[in-house]
C-alpha cells in the first residue's frame, strides 16, 4: 500500500498538482466574478445563471472530439497551447472590464470560450497523470486531483468576494489569469516528456473507437453508470447548499463559505483515509458505502438547524463525496488501456458534466417548487437506496484483470504483417475468418468463453462479431469480425489487446484441438467505390 500522498514525491506531478489547484482556484474565482458583474449590470437571474451553463456547456459538446484530439496530439504541447489562449482571453476580458466593455452578452461568449478550453485540457490532463506516476501510485493520485478540486471549490469563491469588495472584479479576473499563466509556466518548465503514439485514425473512426471500448468494456460501463446515478440526486446538495445556508440556517456569504470549507476538510481527509480503504475493499464496495454515506449526510442537512452539526455532517460528506468520485477516478484511469485512455476519460467528464448539469437543474426546479428541505431529503433517501443496491449488486472487481498491452497470441497464422495490407489497400475493411476444432464434449464451453472473446474483439476495434457453426464439419465453429481497415487490424494485434484479453482468447483457445486457421479478407476496391 503506498502513502497518501507518495505521488507528490513525483516532481512531475507535484508541479502540475499544485499548478492544477492554483488554477482551479481561478476559475472559481472567475465564476464568481462573471456572476458579480452581470448583478451589477443589473441582469435577471436568469442570466446570472447562465455563466455556469456558458462555462459547463462546451464540455458536452466538445468531450469526445477533445478526447480524440488529446489521444493523437503531444498532450503536453495541447495543453500549453490551451492555458496560453486561456491566458489571453481572461487578460483580454481584465482589460475590457477595466475599460467598462464588457456587456453580457460578451461576458457569456468568453465564459463560453473559456469552457471550450476546459473541454480540451480536462481529458487530455487527466490522461497524462498516469504517464507521470507509477502504476500503484494511480489511484492516490486521482484522489489528490479531486481534493485540489474540492479546496479549490472552498477557496476560490471566499478570494473573490474579498478582491470584488476590496479591489472590484476587474481584480478577479487580473488574479484568474495569472493562475493560468501559474499552470502555463509549471507545463513550460516540465522538461523530457516522450508522448506515446499509436498508429495515426481517421477522427471519426477514432471517436467510434473510444465510444465502442466503453460500450464493451463492462467494467467502465458501470462505473460510469454509477457515476451517474450518484451525481444526479447528490448535486442536490451542492446546488441547494447556499439557498440551505441563507434560508434554512440563516447564514452570509462568510457563513456560506464556512460551509465549503468544512466539505473541503472532509476531501482532505479522505485523501489520506481512502488508501488503507483501498487496500483491504474493491471498488464497488467503497463506492456503494461512500454513496449511502453521502446520503445520509445530505438526509441530516435537511433535518439539521445547529451550525455545529451541520459543519461536523458537511466533513463527512466531504469524505464521501471523494469516496465516490476520485475512487471511479481512479480506477477508471488504472484501467483504460494506453491507447484508448484519453477517449475514455473524455467520456468519463461527459458524464460527469452532464449528470452534474441536468442534477443540479432538476433539484433546482423542484427546490422551487417544493422548498428545500424537502428536495434534500429526497436526495438523500435516494443516494441511501443507491448505496444498498450498490452493496447487493457490487461493480465488477478490476483488480484481477491486466491491464498491460501484449501482443495477439502467435496462434494467428498466418502471421500478420505488411503496413499496407495483402494489396495495398491500407484502409480496406477487413474481414477476419477463425476456424477451431472443437470436440463435442467442449463445445457449450468453448461457446460461453468465445462471447467473453467476442467482447474483448470489440473493444479492441472489432465493427461486428459472430461465431458460426460449420454445416459440413459440425466440429468446427468459426469465428468472425470485421475490421474497419487493415491498419486498425495491424493495432490490435500490435498495441491494443491487453493482459486480461490475451486470458481471455488463451482460455477459448485452450478448448480447441491442434492451431485455429486464420483467414483475412479485404474488402473488394468496387464494393468500397461503391459506398
């Protein structure tokens, strides 16, 4: 088991964390000064609002093509390019504040911008702290990455109201733009990057490929399921906890900002709580108690008036909430192979995102229309149901799957090799035809194993996979899957099937008698002229 905090021992990642949490700190900041200048230029709430929907939207439009872009492009580089355009736009948006230019609708086009750039950097960031850190460092590493969102969460908005009554919000949005150029000289500075490259998609096929591995993948599957169906009704504290704090405990924005701390010092805590946790629970099981646990807190919320208790609730919450999110982190980051890992993560923030957008809108609507305690309550019934079923029904156990790249099994015969394929035709589909002999007495589980195999042909970059039986010899049972070209084929013998894959084809294959043949057919130039 390592320490806690073992990967701030990394110099690499100790300089982009705490680069990360200045930054995060920013843009905390900055949301808080967008809204303050909207309420000074008198806008309607509605408005007001909409700063969170200009920074949170281009995330849902752009996380799979930014998963794409951080998978193909020197992440180091793309994420340099993006920090400095932040850099300039928030410079840009200080100077026309200052000059008093800045209209709403300009305000909301840069927040826009702004959220744009996140959507970039996000996956692209996320999939380099594993190139920087040990294997069994990971998971810790995620945890820290959430605890700097979280205090930054505590932090940022508290700054800001202080440089608005001390200085204004043009002072905001100076101080948002010198945390970028923070994180824009830390990258600067981060010397001996070597990116790792794959054999170069097309976009489109490369964004189906990072949707396919997901939809086949059942592990990632649902974990993300269960991230979703824990943001949902857990935003609701989130969303409702300064209407909770005015309304309900009667409290000012220092007393509000009092609140976030204490769910700051519970993620702080879980920082160092969750690695023993780790060590003896797997992750379902982690993830189910954190989400009862965090339902039960929310449940006391709504119930509590003394200050003192709710602070003492809002550190176990705190704790939960990192137990939830930065444990599917985590693992999420540990499991995704090399090659789809930014695709996947892209993935993982769309999720995040959106189940955080439509969540907190919906608690929103209905705090409106029933009150707030009730909401919370219901939230939190909820979460506490999420965590029993969780408990019963646990997510698939990652531990025991390898996740390090090997290459296809040599029983592939004949070997595969030629960049461009048996004519030429580097791009051609292509059809991958596998006959096993199978006796009678193996056949129903050489068929059960061959699904698991089917799954894993998926993942890799299989278009469609079937398993037939021959009429004229009723030993042998053919396997088939078609190949979006014959380069991607060349990747998944080459750089895509993993451990676990390769035990799961070597288990099949174990049923059959003597070598499997191997047939590869491409797709004929009229039939492709043709589409």
């Amino acid at each position: 088991m390592t320490s806690a905090l073992a990967p701030l021992g990394v110099r690499v990642f100790r300089l982009l964390w705490i680069a990360g949490l200045v930054s995060n700190i920013g843009s905390w900041m900055q949301t808080v000064g967008a809204q303050w200048l909207l309420v000074e230029h008198g806008s309607p709430a509605s408005v007001v609002a909409l700063v969170q929907t200009a920074a949170a939207a281009p995330v849902l439009l752009l996380a799979l093509p930014a998963g794409v872009i951080g998978e193909f492009f020197n992440r180091r580089t793309l994420l340099i390019v993006v920090q400095a355009a932040q850099f300039v736009i928030v410079l840009g948006l200080a100077w026309l504040t200052w000059a008093g230019a800045t209209t709403p609708a300009l305000l909301l086009a840069l927040t826009f911008l702004l959220g744009a750039c996140s959507a970039v950097q996000l996956p692209a960031y996320q999939a380099v702290v594993p190139e920087v850190v040990p294997a069994p460092m990971i998971a810790d590493a995620a945890v820290l990455s959430s605890v700097g969102v979280n205090v930054a969460r505590a932090i940022g908005p508290a700054l800001a109201g202080l440089l608005v009554a001390q200085l204004g919000v043009t002072a905001v949005f100076v101080a948002n733009a010198l945390s970028f150029l923070v994180f824009l000289v830390a990258l600067v500075a981060w010397r001996g990057y070597t990116p790792t490259r794959g054999r170069p998609e097309r976009f489109l096929d490369a964004t189906r490929a990072g949707i396919r591995y997901v939809r086949n993948a059942g592990a990632i599957r649902g974990l993300y399921l269960r991230l979703a169906l824990f943001l949902l009704p857990a935003n609701g504290l989130w969303a409702l906890l300064p209407v909770l704090a005015s309304a309900e405990l009667h409290l000012n924005a220092g007393g509000y900002g009092l609140l976030l701390a204490s769910l700051g010092v519970g993620s702080v805590a879980g920082a160092f709580l969750l690695p023993p946790l780790r060590a003896r629970f797997s992750t379902g099981a982690i993830v189910a108690a954190s989400s009862g646990v965090f339902g039960l807190c929310t449940l006391a919320l709504a119930l509590l008036a003394n200050l003192g208790l709710v602070l003492l609730v809002l550190v176990v919450a705190g704790f939960a909430w990192i137990g939830v999110i930065a444990t599917i982190n985590g693992t999420v980051q540990s499991f995704l192979p090399v090659w789809v890992r930014t695709r996947g993560l892209s993935i993982y923030q769309l999720v995040l995102f959106g189940s955080t957008a439509v969540g907190a809108a919906v608690t929103g609507v209905l705090a409106g229309w029933a009150g707030v305690v009730p909401v919370l309550a219901v939230c939190g019934i909820l979460l506490v149901l999420l965590g029993i079923v969780g408990a019963l029904r646990p997510a698939i156990d990652t531990r025991d799957k390898g996740r390090a790249i090997v290459p296809m099994p040599l029983t592939d015969l004949p070997m595969v090799q030629g960049e461009e394929g048996p004519d030429g035709a580097a791009d051609a589909p292509v059809l991958v035809l596998i006959r096993y002999t199978v006796p009678p007495e193996r056949r129903d589980e050489f068929e059960t194993r061959m699904r698991f195999v089917g799954r894993s042909r998926r993942r890799t970059g299989a278009r469609d996979w079937s398993l037939y039986s021959d009429r004229e010899d009723p030993d042998v049972l053919v396997e088939a899957f078609r190949v979006g070209s014959w380069s991607e084929h060349l990747s998944q013998h080459e750089e895509r099937m993993t451990e676990y894959d390769r035990q799961l084809l070597d288990a099949a294959r174990a049923l059959a008698e003597g070598e499997p043949e191997v047939e590869h057919l491409l797709e004929a130039e009229t039939t492709r002229r043709r589409r």
